[in-house]
C-alpha cells in the first residue's frame, strides 16, 4: 500500500505543478503573447495529471478507508492552485497504515 500512497503523492505533485504552470506560464503566453499552443500542451498534460489524482485519490479512499471529510479535502485542494502540495503536507504525509 505504501507504492499507492507514494504514487499518488508524486502525482499530486506533478498536478500541482502543471496546473502552476498552466496558470502561470501558459495561459500568460496565450493572451498576452498570442501563443495558444502553450495552453493546449500544457492543459493537455494538467488533464492527464487531474484525473490520474481523482482515480489515485478514490483508489486510496477506498482502500486505506480515509475519512469522506479528508478525501474532500484532498479534491478541494486539487482545484486550488498550489493546494496539492498544501495537502500533501497536512493530509498525505500522514502514516496511512491500518
């Protein structure tokens, strides 16, 4: 279980840090520069990294049997920027063992 745990963390970095970018770099590019190919490689790659998070965040739900409140927070924190890694100080790190 700890492999899950682990996989999902790096994932909710990787989403974290995309939808940073997204915000940040690609969207700036789009409509200041012009340049909307940043937005669609960019958000591309951000989908692919959300739902990877959801369908990790349900697996571990159901299997580590979290609380309904941490799982909401954990999605709540998917659709903040920077609050995937908010979570994965205060509700990741935890020891999840049973």
């Amino acid at each position: 279980m700890k492999t899950t745990v682990a996989a999902f963390r790096l994932i909710a970095l990787l989403e974290g840090m995309s939808f940073i970018v997204l915000l940040g770099i690609a969207m700036p590019l789009k409509y200041y520069l012009d340049k909307p190919e940043a937005v669609k490689v960019v958000g591309m790659a951000h989908g692919v990294l959300f739902v990877l998070y959801l369908v990790f965040l349900l697996m571990i739900h159901l299997k580590l049997k979290w609380e309904i409140k941490k799982t909401l927070l954990a999605f709540v924190a998917a659709l903040l920027p920077f609050g995937t890694f908010y979570a994965d100080y205060k509700l990741f790190r935890e020891k999840t063992t049973n």
